[in-house]
C-alpha cells in the first residue's frame, strides 16, 4: 500500500533578515537599541563617579574632557535616542497594562501614551527648571 | 471577458515537494472585477490558469480564520484584501511566514494545534453546575474583562507577524496565550493555576518582547501583545511572592 | 515546567526605562551640553565641592546609585534580548556579560559611594 506521507517534505525558510521584512520591525529594533545608549550615558556617569572618588584633579579631567566638541556631540546624539527612547517607551507601555476605565468607557491606548508624554515632558522641564535656578 | 476588464499581476510562492527543491515564485496574470479579494484571485489562478495552485479557504468573509497568507510581505486574510488595492503594481502572495510550507500557500499549522490544547481552552469551574441548577450566571462588566480576547479565529496571522515564534517555535505565541488569558478572565473560570504554570515560563509571557506586531495585523482586533504583558507584572510579584502567598497574579 | 527568571530583570528593566523616560533627557542636556556650555545652567553645577557634597549626601547618594544602576539594569535585558533577535545564541556567555557586567557595575558604583563618606 503507498504511504502518501513519504512525499510530504515540509520546507522551513529562514529567519536571516527577518528584521528588515518590515519597517515595523526596523522601529522595534530601533526602539530596543535606544538602550544602548542609556548604557553609554550611565558609564560615562558612572566614571564620572569613580573620578570624583579619586580627588579633585581625577574629577576636573573627566569634567573636562565633558567640554569637548565630541563629548558634546556624542550627548546630543544620546539626548536625540533618549527623546526617542521616551516616546517610543510609552507607546508600548499601553500593552503591558490591563484595560482601564474612565466613567464607564475605555480608555484608549493612544490616551495612555499620551498621558505618559505629557508626564514625562513636565518631570523633565521640572527637573531642568530645579537646576537651572541652582546658582553656585 | 467585460469590456475594460484589468489585469492585475499575482506572484505566487510555488511549492511541490515531490519535485521542487525549494520555494519559487510563479508569476499569473489575473484579470479581476474591481470588487475582488486576492482570494477570488487564487481562485480564478486555480480555476482558469493553474490547477496545481494549492491554498486552503473556507468562508470567505473572514470568519474561518482558513486563508491566512503573506501579501507583499505582510500577514493577512486572502478573503480581506482587494486586488484593487495593489493595482497597477503586482502582487507577492505566499504562504504564512514562520511555518513550514507542506505545499504552495498551505502550511504545517500541527504545532499551533498542538499548543492549543496545552492551555486548556475550556472553562474549568470551582464547582461544575448540575443540569437543574441552570447556567453560571455572569455580569456584562465580567464578561467584557474577556470578551475581546474571544473573538479570535485561530487565523494564525499573528505568527506570522511574532518575530519570537519565527525564532523559537518553542514559545507558545501570540493567539494561543491571548485565548490562555480569556480563560484566566473570565469569572466562570477557576483553571487560571494550572494554565501559568505555562505562563510564568519561556514558553508563555516571558518569551514575548513586545515587538506587538501581532496586535498591528489581527483580522479581529484581539490585541494579543496586550493579552500576554498585562500579565507579566502578575507574573513578576507573583515570583517573589510564590514563597509567602502564591496567589500573586492580577485577575 | 520551568519557571521563568526573567522577572528579576524585567522589573529592573522596567524601573530603568521608567526612570530614564521621566528624567533621563534632563540629564543628559545638563549633563552633556548644559553645563559645558553654560546653556540654562550654570557652568559651575557639576564643580567639584558641589559635586562632593551631594555625593557625600544620603539623598545625593540616592540619586546617582539610581539613575547609574536601573540605566545599566534597563540596557541589560534589552541588549539581552537584541542579541537573541539577531541570533547570536543566547548562552551562558552572553548572560555573563549582560547581566554580570550591570552587577559588577552596581557594586563598584555602591563602594564608591560609600566611600565618599557622609
């Protein structure tokens, strides 16, 4: 008797390049490399601790070499990769919450993001107006 | 033919494995009303050009969940998408992206089926009611905790879109824990121990990473990407709090 | 089966990304471009005293073993995963670096924090 599964030879295609199939995933990926960058920042800050356990002079060379042109441009590429990484974290942030309800109707996702932006604009602005008005 | 009829160019991901080494593309002609799906146009491709094209279809309105298939690339229903869409440019069609092609546009689903019965996709109640004791009654605000994520047709196109389920078939994706969930939601319910023993594992909520684009083409507004990371905070204190209280989880 | 470990590192994930969402562009302006310049803040912010004492302070300490750890805490996960995604195999040795490097890190940023004294 023929055995017709002999002649299924399912075939698997690869996932090489899967992330660039689609522009959502180009921004998925985007989104998750912001990471990197708040690393950066947080070792530059981190060594900036360790200069200032050192002494003053350890400390005014790392407040220094801040002062570079590279240093400055290497933080307006970070402060462009935070600004997304804040955007971009309080559109996903919507799914990692069950429905919410506001005087009986649901309220939308894209009302929750926009509520995160907001909050985050104003802490932010909070913060800079704190240390704008520090005067040494 | 009517008068003025177009043609609109279909590429179809051939597949015969019992002569074909690998996928190829074929190229059809197709001439189609203005009202047409690309399924009607499968359909014309198998009935008047090609009767080896394979594809599966049942509805055709989008109920079934049968023709899920990759159109220029992006997870959709055959029946729910309109040739006129794409004309005058051609169009790619092939077979759910993330599962093996058995033959053309059909593809070996075998693991979602097996999944499926993983989660135990029925009601398990505390106390099963007797015949004479009527119905589990339940409240409309209870049964809109669930509802959404019930409406799924096991279409299967957030699998295609789940870049975790492409990479590690070993996790469970996105359509079957948002049914999981449905049941751990609904007040009728008391299994919801026994499906996280699968949730708090790779295979469940910690194998996604909100890449959600599993939301972005659902045919049914499901939202699995929200039905699986609403319970990764549960899951997370319920992993401290296992030791002292076990029954962390959010409801 | 076997129960996930994740969550350990998705609430300091979470925290992280948190915390660098509402705060962490202010920091880097006045960090990175508003104290070199002199733009909104003042040149002297970051002067050494200043720096000392709110380091030496409890609340100062707070701050910075904060904002430097759930940073490198959020990255971990992230940069985890993206390694997954790319299929560079997730074993033993890139857990080591993702999550042993952040560790180190947390200790090394809370020794010198302490021993800056009070």
């Amino acid at each position: 008797m023929s055995a017709p599964m002999d002649k299924r030879h399912p075939y698997t295609r690869s996932m090489a390049g899967w992330w660039k199939r689609d522009p959502y995933f180009i921004r998925y990926l985007a989104m998750e490399a912001t990471s990197v960058l708040v690393a950066v920042y947080a070792l530059i800050l981190l060594i900036g601790l360790f200069r200032l356990s050192q002494g003053e002079l350890a400390y005014n060379g790392w407040l220094g070499a801040l002062k570079s042109p590279l240093s400055i441009g290497l933080h307006v590429l970070i402060l462009l990769v935070f600004i997304y990484h804040t955007w971009s974290w309080f559109k996903v942030m919507p799914k990692t919450l069950p429905a919410l309800y506001l005087g009986g109707e649901k309220v939308r996702q894209s009302v929750i993001t926009w509520a995160g932006v907001v909050l985050a604009l104003v802490l932010n602005l909070l913060v800079l107006f704190i240390l704008a008005g520090v005067k040494p | 033919m009517a008068e003025g009829t177009k043609t609109i160019e279909m590429e179809i991901l051939r597949y015969r494995p019992e002569q074909d080494k690998k996928p190829f593309y074929q190229t059809y002609a197709v001439a189609f009303d203005n009202d047409w799906s690309v399924l009607q146009g499968l359909q014309y491709i198998k009935d008047e050009l090609d009767s080896s094209l394979s594809f599966r279809w049942s509805c055709r309105m989008a109920i079934c969940g049968s023709c899920g298939m990759m159109i220029n690339n992006v997870p959709r229903l055959g029946c729910r998408t309109f040739l006129r869409n794409y004309y005058p440019n051609k169009l790619r069609v092939g077979g759910l992206e993330h599962f093996p092609i058995e033959r053309d546009l059909v593809v070996v689903v075998d693991d979602f089926i097996n999944k499926l019965e993983n989660i135990k996709p029925y009601l398990i109640p505390k106390q099963p009611l007797k015949l004479e004791q009527g119905e589990f009654l339940q409240t409309p605000e209870q049964l809109e905790k669930y509802r959404q994520f019930s409406t799924c047709i096991n279409c299967m196109l957030c699998y295609a879109a789940c870049p975790q389920y492409g990479l590690d078939s070993k996790f469970t994706g996105p359509g079957i824990l948002a049914l999981m969930h449905r049941y751990n939601s609904d007040s009728r319910d008391d299994g919801r121990d026994e499906r996280l023993k699968l949730g708090h594992s790779e295979q469940g909520f910690w194998g996604c990473t909100a890449v959600a684009y599993c939301s972005e083409v659902c045919p049914k507004s499901v939202d699995p990407a929200n039905a699986i990371n609403q319970n990764k905070m549960g899951s997370a204190v319920d992993y401290f709090l296992r030791f002292i209280s076990p029954r962390g989880t959010a409801k | 089966m076997k129960r996930s470990n994740d969550p350990i590192f998705w609430l300091l994930f979470g925290a992280g990304g948190m915390l660098s969402a509402l705060i962490g562009a202010t920091l880097v302006f006045v960090s990175g471009i508003g104290v070199p310049l002199a733009l909104l803040v003042s040149r002297d912010l970051m002067r050494y005293e200043l720096m000392l004492g709110f380091a030496q302070h409890w609340l100062g300490k707070f701050i910075v073993f904060a904002v430097i750890v759930l940073f490198l805490w959020h990255a971990a996960l992230r940069i985890f995963h993206m390694l997954h995604d790319f299929g560079i195999h997730a074993g033993a040795g890139a857990k080591l670096i993702c999550f042993g490097l952040p560790l180190l890190c947390t200790v090394a940023v809370a020794f010198w924090l302490l021993n800056l004294g009070f």
